[in-house]
C-alpha cells in the first residue's frame, strides 16, 4: 500500500524512531569532500561552496540524514569546518571559529551551530532513483518510474511480496500460479500466463545487477529494503535484451560503517481458522569504524493455507519461507568502496492453489476434490560484487553478479496420460533451473549524471527436464529444454541542454547475443546456434519549468533475440526475435515528499510476439503469435488533505490487443492476455498522536478489472473484474512498533488467475481464488 505520510513529532521520544519518521533519508558514503557533495547536490539540488578552494577533507558516512543542513553538519563533524546556511538550498563551508570558554550561553550558541536544525517547513524532494544506473534525481527523469518506499514506519500494511507492490504500482501485473512462479508484465507487455522457454519481457535487478532472463519472479521478500523502483516502458539501451515492459529494480539497505543496529520483528496471522507466524532479524555491525561494516538479514515466514481437500486434507496450500540477506562494506580508501552481497531465499508449498468450478458450485468455502497433491519448490541464490570509486573526475563502477534459481514441481497429468500412451492415474515431474552470470563496467562524470558510458557481458542458463509416471511404470522423459544465451554490449547515454530548461537525451546500446537451444519433445532433436547483432536506440525531450516538474517525451526500442525448438515443429526450429518501440508523453509533479501528480499516455508497437503456448499433450512450447498495439495511459498522486491525513491515489487503462495473428483468423476477443484493461487504487492514511504514542490508520481500495487467459480461443477464460479492500493501524513509541492488518476484507473468492494445471484446463475450467480474509499483527523492536 502506497499511502503519503506526514511526521508528526513524538511528545518525549527517545530519538530512536526520529530518523524513521522523516522520508525518504539522505545517505551518502564516506569519501573526499568534493565527491560527497556531488552526491548531496544530486540528491537535494543544494549549492554548496566555500571561500576560495574546498578544503582537502575526508567527509564522514551520512546515514538516514533528515534535511540538507544535517547531512552537512554529519559529514563534516570532527573536521574542524562546518557548514553555514546562506539559504535553505545554498551553504557556505568554513572553519570552525575557535571556541571561547566564556559564559554558559556563549558555549551553548557553539553547541547550537553544531546541532541540526528541526526544520519546520516544508521539506524538498530528494527522492533518487537509480534504476537508470546513476545516481539522478526524479524530477528530472524523462522516463515514467514509480518509487515505492519500504520504511514500515510509513505503511503500517507493509510490502510482504511481489504482489503487493503490484497493488501499490499502476502498470505492473503478475500472474498467480504460486509463490516464485509468477511472471511479471509491464504496461501490457504480456505474451503469455505459461512459463516456457521465452524471454521475460521485465528485467529484474537486485542493486543494479540483472537477476533474472528466463525465470519467473522469485519472489524475494522485501525486509530491509531501502524502495522499489519499477522503470516502465522499454529499457534496452541500458539494460539490453528482454527488458521490453520495463525494470522491476530492488534497492537493498547497505551496511552503515558507523553505526550499530538491529531490529528484530514478529509476526501471527489466521485465514480461516489456519494459523501462520513469522520472524525477521536485522543486524548492522561496523567491525572497523568507517572502513567495513557487515549487515545480515535472515527470515522465516509460514503462511497458512485456505484450501480444504474432501479426503480430509486441511489448508492443503500452506506455504514456508525462509532466506536471508549477508553484506559487506569495503571503504578501501577515501573514495574506494567495495560491496558484497550474498542472498538466498526458498519456497515451499504443500499444494496447489487454483480450484475448479465444480468444486465451489455448491459450497461458500473454498473446498476440493484433488487425488494427488501438487507440490512445489522454489530456491534463489545470488551473489555479487560491486566496486565504486573516483578516478580524476570520473566516477568507475565495477559490477560482478550470479543468480541461481531453481523451481521444481508435480503436477496431476492423469487427463493427459493417454497422450502418452499411459492409462491410470498419472504425474508430471517438472525441474527447472536458470542462471545469469552478468559483469558490467560503467563510467559517469562525477559532478553529475548527466551522461553514462559502459561494457557488458551477459551469460544466462537454463534447464528444465519433465517426466511422466503412470502407477507401475518407470518415469519417462517428455519433456526437456537447454538453452544457453550470451551477450556481449556497450552502451551509453547522455543529456545535453538544447536551450532554457530543454534537454535532449540520447542514448543506445549495441549488442552481439549468442543462443543455443535444445527442446526435446518426445523425439531428439538438436538445433543449431543463434547469432544476432542489433542495436536499441532511445531518446527524450524533456522540458523542466521548474524545480520540481518535468514534462517530458520519450521513443524507445527494445527486443528480444530469436530461438530455437525441435527441429520437428512447424516453425522449422526457429522463431524470430521480437522487437518493441513506444512513444511516450509524460509529464512529473514532486514539489516534496508529501505531494506529487504524474500522468502519461502512450503507444506501443509489438511485432512478432514471442509466445509461450500449451501444446496438445499439456507440454509448453514458443512461438510467434503476431503483432500487437497497446494504447494507453497512467496517473498517480499524492495529497497532503491536513497535517494528519494524507490520500495516494492511482489508474492504468490499457488498450493492448493483436492487431496481426501468425496463428490464424483474428479471433472475436483480440486483447493480449493477462493484462487488465482498467486497475485503479485510492488509499488514505491518518496519523493520530495518542498519548506518548504515534498511531496512525491507512486503508486501500483496489480495481482489478477484466483481462484474458491466452491466445488460443480453445484456452481462453475470463478473469479479474474485482475490488479487494485493506486495513492497517499501527502504534509507535521509541524503538517499539505494533502493527495490524486485514487483507480481503470482504474475503472476496474473486478468480485472480485463470489456470492451473497445464494437463486439464482443456477438460475444465480453473480458477484462483483471492487469499482469504488474513489477519496479521506484528511487534516489532529496534535497538
């Protein structure tokens, strides 16, 4: 839930909640005086100087600073200047006067000097994004991006996964096959709800480092993250192949070099009479003061499960997850910094989540007939390398990730057990696994950001065996994929003022990939390698009024190579690449923190859509379905209705349909599937100080309207068409936090997602229904 927040002062807090009530922080790494006040420039749009040169000075961390005035006083405390405010958006740096140990109040006014100053008015933005991969503020981005804050302190609801994002972001779509299947869409860039062998259309980063290619999302809970960027529209100059919907970006909380801290929360919830509970830990050790500093986060969720089996199984679809996040801090010199980062998380459901009509047709509670559980797994890995320093005046990073991600999963297939010369009851036996290896070196001015240069090598891999049983028989191979991808780029993007308040960027991305597939369907058959060499070119023109506006208008390209299948399908082996371009018209309001207005419209132009498909026997394959057009367009705010109470409210409408098929007459219903033509949200929070206590309420509405299942008419089911409603409260003093929610409230079986089994749906129809009315409380303590 994305609701605007207002910082009401705590009558006698401890100071331990301060930092949490002001948002979004200014944090800055330790370096050379020049650089950090690069970086506070971008961050804040401040002037800072000095009479004459700046002093040659080591500047301290700034972690979670308040205003501009308090990340200067932080970054200079210890080195015997100060920053004067000339002001609120202009400082002066200069030697701390001598002290005279005078009189009381004499000594006092020094102290005063030295203190932050509790601003009153009203605060700048200084959200930053960088999903862009350099440090830039938002209201000078001629990109349309959403920026989702994940401080608890702000959203008593809080983000607990992927879906909730979804909720709280207009133009984002999942799926809902489970818990780490689910496949992300942008923007109506949607090609199918089945996992196959294609390309994602959105690019999923952890701290700029590409996590995904081929797999679905996995999911990972966001505890400890800084916020959530979502880029939309094509991203390929920047981020290569497949990013055709746009950047689902997660920006992790680094380890502080100064600080010790830790927090600790716990979690119970009920659905139905089915119990869940939950523990998440995070720990921040400075182990050399300002040089390195580890930060560890490990968590355990249960979620209770709400579907009932007849043959007596109870809340079969229970869930368990547990991961945690280690990383390190490297200040190897003034102006060196070196990142570590390490992440791992797994999923487990007992069963299936999607039901059949028949199975409600006369019965309110969500119970089934199911002979055989359906299982399923999800692990994620990764870790990477990041390092980041000055050299002259230039700003180098070096960035090294690997992602591993593994999903397994069993599947009744006993409807289509004849397909494969079986009889009886029949299971399918699902592994896959991907990886991504991705190095990148970039440079950047380090006075701003107003241009990015670098070289990149991608390598992804996957792999994915399906096996079929019948009782009393041996397994037997059906199903099988190998397809390995690498791509070799460079890359740049720069603004230049072409007059007054108009700038120009340009940027683009050339790239040679490398593919090799193998699909074995029933038969063995090998393909031959895939080269490609194309180019994505951007570019933008954005018209600043003012501080705090942009309008701006924006064409981009992006596409996904070609590949191949068995050499026994109709297409010959091959498909083709699939290419993207969008025209965009936006424009940006974010005066402060607490108000903002962004709307756009757009066109996009699809041709040769990748398309994963079910084949006759339930096995997924991939093809080119056609050419596609989506219309549309976004708005979002937020509003400040008081000092206590605050409204977020936002809509998408999409008009995405094939306006081409490869596959044959254009069907009655052309919308491409998935997708929603309409998602609309409103929520408002009220902050309530209560004694010596912060309490503040939020609620949220939300509209998913009506969207398709798939291209193939035989396939094709409704879905969506629903509200969902939350609520939230929660209670603050010092360090202590007390939090609870009501998800679904109206505890609404609305069909999220029409599908299920891949063997079956052509016998019946599926559904997913809402989770049911959840009820959560959560205690949490930080120290």
């Amino acid at each position: 839930m994305a609701i605007a927040s207002i910082s009401i002062p705590l009558p006698g807090n401890d100071g331990c909640a301060a930092a949490n009530l002001e948002a979004p922080p200014i944090s800055i790494p330790a370096g050379p005086l020049r650089t950090s006040l690069d970086i506070l420039a971008q961050l804040t749009g401040a002037s800072v100087g000095a009479s004459g040169a700046l002093p040659s000075i080591r500047t301290r961390q700034v972690t979670a600073a308040r205003s501009t005035e308090q990340a200067l006083n932080i970054m200079l405390r210890g080195s015997g200047y100060r920053a004067v405010a000339i002001n609120p958006q202009a400082f002066r740096i200069e030697k701390v006067p001598p002290r005279r140990q005078t009189d009381f109040a004499s000594r006092a006014q020094a102290a005063a000097d030295q203190a932050p100053r509790d601003e009153t008015a009203p605060e700048r933005s200084t959200i930053v994004v960088t999903g862009q991969k350099r440090l830039q503020q938002i209201n000078t981005l001629p990109v349309s991006v959403a920026v989702l804050s994940l401080d608890p302190d702000k959203d008593p609801r809080r983000i607990l996964d992927s879906r909730d994002v979804a909720l709280a972001i207009e133009g984002l779509a999942l799926t809902n096959l489970g818990p780490g299947r689910n496949r992300q869409f942008i923007r109506g860039v949607a090609d199918s709800p089945f996992n196959g062998p294609s390309q994602s259309t959105v690019a999923i980063v952890l701290d700029g480092a590409r996590i995904s290619f081929d797999s679905p999302d996995p999911n990972l809970r966001p505890i400890d993250l800084q916020r959530i960027e979502v880029l939309k529209g094509p991203q390929g100059p920047l981020y290569g192949s497949g990013a055709l919907g746009g950047i689902y970006h997660l920006v992790t909380r680094k380890p502080d070099l100064s600080r010790a801290t830790a927090d600790l929360r716990t979690t119970a919830q009920i659905a139905r009479g089915s119990p869940g509970a939950g523990i998440e830990a995070v720990a921040n050790l400075p182990v050399v003061e300002d040089q390195f500093a580890v930060r560890a986060v490990a968590y355990a969720q249960s979620e209770p499960g709400w579907i009932d089996i007849i043959d007596g199984r109870r809340n079969a679809n229970r869930t368990w997850t547990r991961g945690g996040r280690l990383a390190g801090r490297w200040q190897v010199v003034s102006d060196w910094t070196v990142d570590l980062t390490g992440v791992g998380q797994s999923i487990r459901v007992s069963d299936a989540q999607y039901v059949t009509l028949a199975d409600t047709a006369d019965d309110d509670d969500v119970d089934l007939e199911r002979p055989l559980k359906e299982p399923s797994h999800s692990r994620f890995l990764s870790a990477a390398m990041r390092v980041e320093g000055t050299l002259g005046r230039f700003r180098i990073v070096s960035s090294t990730s690997w992602a591993d991600q593994h999903l397994g999963a069993r599947l009744d297939a006993t409807s289509a057990a004849d397909q494969f010369g079986l009889t009886g009851r029949a299971t399918f036996d699902t592994t896959s696994k991907y990886s991504v290896f991705n190095q990148e070196v970039r440079i950047t001015p380090g006075d701003n950001g107003r241009w990015i240069a670098g070289i990149s090598y991608l390598s992804a891999q996957s792999h994915a065996i399906g096996t079929i049983m019948a009782s009393g028989n041996a397994p037997q191979l059906v199903d099988r994929a190998d397809r390995n991808v690498n791509e070799l780029a460079a890359f740049a993007e720069a603004t230049v003022s072409v007059a007054s308040r108009l700038d120009l960027t340009l940027g683009g991305r050339i790239f040679r990939t490398k593919g090799h597939d193998e699909l074995l369907e029933k038969d063995d058959a090998r393909s031959e390698p895939i080269a490609e060499v194309a180019i994505s070119p951007s570019l933008a023109l954005a018209w600043l009024p003012n501080d705090h506006s942009v309008i701006f208008a924006r064409f981009a390209q992006s596409l996904r190579p070609g590949g191949l299948t068995s050499l026994s399908q109709s297409n010959n082996g091959r498909f083709k690449a699939d290419e993207l371009t969008t025209f965009e018209l936006g424009s940006r309001w974010h005066p402060s923190n607490r108000k903002s207005l962004s709307a756009s419209i757009f066109l996009t132009e699809w041709h040769d859509i990748q398309s994963d498909y079910l084949l006759r026997n339930g096995i997924v394959s991939t093809r080119n379905a056609g050419d596609g057009r989506i219309i549309g367009a976004e708005l979002s705010g937020e509003w400040p209705l008081s000092r206590r109470v605050s409204i977020s409210s936002g809509a998408s409408m999409l008009d995405a349909e094939l306006v081409r098929s490869a596959l044959g007459p254009l069907a009655r219903d052309r919308r491409l599937p998935v997708t929603p033509w309409l998602t609309a949200r409103t929520g408002v929070r009220v902050d309530l100080p209560i004694g010596h206590w912060l309490g503040n309420l939020a609620a949220q509405a939300n509209y998913t309207g009506r969207s398709r299942l798939s291209f193939d008419e035989e396939l094709d089911r409704r879905m969506g068409g629903y509200f969902q409603m939350a609520l939230a409260a929660g209670l603050r003093r010092g360090c202590l936090n007390i939090s609870a929610r009501i998800d679904n409230l109206f505890d609404s079986e609305a069909d999220t997602f029409a599908f299920g089994n891949p063997f079956a749906i052509r016998e019946t129809r599926q559904y997913t229904p809402l989770r049911p009315r959840t009820f959560s409380l959560s205690l949490a303590r930080e120290w």
